[in-house]
C-alpha cells in the first residue's frame, strides 16, 4: 500500500512541477502513477488533498536533510511558472504581457 501511495506523490510532484496545478488533473496522476483513479481517491479526497501531500512529503524530505530549502522553494516556482503559462494574457497591457512572458520564459529574473 505504501508503494502505491509512494508513486502517486512521486507522479504528483513531477506533474504539478511541469504542468502546474491547475494543468495537472487525477487522471494524469494516475496515468504516470500506473494506477487508478479510484486507488487516487481511495487516499486522496481531491486534487488539493493531493497537493498538500506533496508538501508534507516536500516538508519531511527537508527535515530529514534529504533535501535542502532551495528545492522547495524550486518546486514552489516551477508550479507558480507553469500555471502562469496557462492564464489567458491577452486582457494584459501589451507591455505587462511581455515582461510577464519574459520573466516566464526565464529570460529575465
């Protein structure tokens, strides 16, 4: 049963990192999981209980000294840029959309 739990946060991390949270749903969890839907919800109620699992996870790697503070500010960042690259720029003033895609794109920090 651990193990199943262990893929789902490891799914969880690697796609909530890429494709953020609001690009990342149950079922690309469980795809890249290798499990179902209904083992997702089995011991997850939804999508936020699953990222707050993720941050637990992320907390306790750190506590253990597995992993230092940089990573999870890391992880934090690429959620935030991900979900950013999904929000409709268009209504943006054409010079704040620019800088936003900039800043998204890494080219400026």
């Amino acid at each position: 049963m651990l193990g199943k739990r262990n893929d789902i946060l490891a799914a969880c991390l690697a796609l909530f990192r890429v494709k953020g949270f609001r690009g990342t749903t149950v079922k690309l969890i469980s795809v890249k999981a290798d499990v179902s839907t209904a083992t997702i919800y089995k011991h997850y109620a939804n999508k936020e209980a699953l990222f707050g699992a993720c941050i637990e996870s992320l907390q306790k790697t750190m506590e253990d000294g597995k992993i230092d503070n940089s990573e999870v500010i890391g992880f934090f960042e690429d959620v935030a840029l991900a979900d950013l690259g999904q929000i409709d720029i268009s209504a943006f003033h054409k010079k704040g959309a620019a800088l936003l895609m900039a800043f998204a794109s890494g080219e400026i920090e």
